[in-house]
C-alpha cells in the first residue's frame, strides 16, 4: 500500500469512526463502500432508527463553520430574472441546503440531491414538519434523489451557478470502487456550472492530493478545464479543514 493511499484509509478510517461511534458492522461497510447506495441507504436508516425526533447529520462540520466561504457567492445575480441555482451535491441529512435558502440574500433554488432515497424521504418529512423561513421570499428549495455520476440528467449545460460538496466526493476518493465516480462527478459539475459558477469541496484531504487530483481530473484533452485553488477552513479536534474551490474555464481545442 502506497503511502498516499493509507493515509487516505487512516483519515476515512477516523472519520467514520467518530461519526458512526455504535455500529460497528456498519463502520466497516461504510469504511471501504462510501460510493455505494446501499451503504448509506443503511447508514441514514440506522441513524435514524430509535429516535422519534429528526436530528440533522453533519459529516465533519456544520453550515456556521463554512458560512463565510459560501455566503460570497451569493451575492450577485447570474441572470436580472432568475434565482441563483445552488446545488448541495450529497446532501445527506444535513442543514447546509436548508441553512443557504434560509440565509441567502437574493433569491436562490437549492437542490439537495442524494443517491440515498432514505436521507432524501427524511429531509422532506423534516421540512415538512418543521417549515424553514427564506431571507429571499422567493427563494425555493427542494430535495430530490440523484446519482451525481449523472447530473446532466437534472440540469442543462451551463445553468448552476455555486455546488457545494461536504464530504461527497471525499467518500468516493476514499472507497474500493469510488474512485472513477470522484472524477465523473467533478467532469458533470463543471458541464452544469455556469462559467462564473464554483464548485466549493470542503474536505480534510491535504492539498498535496487533492489539489494534484482535482488538476488531473478537470483536464480535457490534455488542455486544464478549471481553474483550482484552496484555502484552510480550520483545525477541528486536531484535523485541518480544506475548502477548494473548482471554476470552469472555456476550453478552446483548435483542430489546427
Ligand atoms: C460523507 S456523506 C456527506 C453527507 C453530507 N454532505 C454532510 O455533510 O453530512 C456523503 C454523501 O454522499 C452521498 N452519495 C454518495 N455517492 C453519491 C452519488 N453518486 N450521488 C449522490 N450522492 C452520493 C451519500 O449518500 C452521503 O449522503
């Protein structure tokens, strides 16, 4: 094993463990199969077993941690017409999407997408139970369930203006079979990003790798497709936060 890759499985390894602290069967499945529905079907079912009241699940941090890396790009309008489109990319049971619709200034649709149904039916029960009030009275959110291998599916070239991903691609890096489903997913965000669009992926993966990975996989054809860049969230229980930051570029490939 590559010195790369266990660090890699050591990080995963902490993280699950302190996010998952009574099951162990399911530590290991979530461990090595983070790319897979099932897994988290049974993870989002088992979180939210035995309890009567929904409780948000926050993989490493919540919304107050990254609030000012998000909040800037919600300042200006792509369009004078239409609201800015903000996708939570695996939401899961978190308040990241439901904390942007309810702080954004302008007016934004937030699409909290997950491959899980389970973490999809229980955010919209939440909401249900418990309606959120927008700052932006027209601002919209809805939650849908959505391979994010497969976002053009759901949006149009060119028509998302900020994804925000907390922990998403970081499970597909760190799982056995994940690690192509981390490079689709990074190629569909920059087909549906808006060209003044971002993606933002808060992760503790050290820059040496993750800016190297994202640099290889934003290519197309040999010529970069993004531009990349990082900046550190913080420490939190010894661990250093990374938000990166992807912006597509226009790709000219001459035939000449
Ligand atoms: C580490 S959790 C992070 C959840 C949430 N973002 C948070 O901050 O708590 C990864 C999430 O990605 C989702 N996921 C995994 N593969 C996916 C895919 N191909 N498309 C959409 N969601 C996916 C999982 O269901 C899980 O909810």
């Amino acid at each position: 094993m590559s010195p790369f890759s266990k660090s890699l499985t050591l990080s995963g390894r902490r993280i699950v463990a302190a996010c998952v602290r009574h099951h162990s069967s399911l530590t290991t499945e979530l461990i090595e199969n983070m790319d897979k529905k099932a897994t988290w079907d049974r993870f989002y079912t088992e979180s939210s077993s035995g309890s009567t009241t929904f409780k948000n699940f926050e993989w490493f941090f919540g919304f107050d941690a990254v609030r000012d890396f998000i909040m800037p790009f919600l300042q200006t309008k792509s369009h004078p017409d239409s609201l800015l489109r903000v996708l939570d990319m695996g939401c899961g049971t978190s308040a990241l999407g439901p904390c942007i619709y309810r702080h954004s200034p302008l007016p934004v649709r937030v699409t909290c997408a997950d491959i899980s149904p389970v973490a999809v039916r229980l955010m919209q029960e939440h909401v249900r139970a418990k309606a959120i009030q927008p700052h932006n009275p027209s601002s919209q959110l809805e939650f849908v369930e959505l391979d994010c291998t497969q976002l053009h599916k759901h949006y149009s070239p060119t028509s998302v203006d900020l994804i925000v991903d907390k922990g998403t691609t970081d499970a597909l890096l760190r799982s056995k079979e994940g690690k192509g489903k981390a490079g689709l997913v990074l190629k569909q965000c920059l087909k549906v990003l808006r060209s003044s669009g971002s993606l933002l992926q808060f992760s503790d993966e050290d820059p040496d790798a993750r800016l190297l990975w994202l640099e290889t996989e934003a290519q197309e054809q040999g010529v970069m497709a993004a531009d990349v860049g990082v900046q550190e969230v913080g420490v939190l229980r010894g661990v250093c936060y990374y938000c990166y930051q992807v912006t597509p570029r226009s790709v000219v490939i001459s035939n000449e």
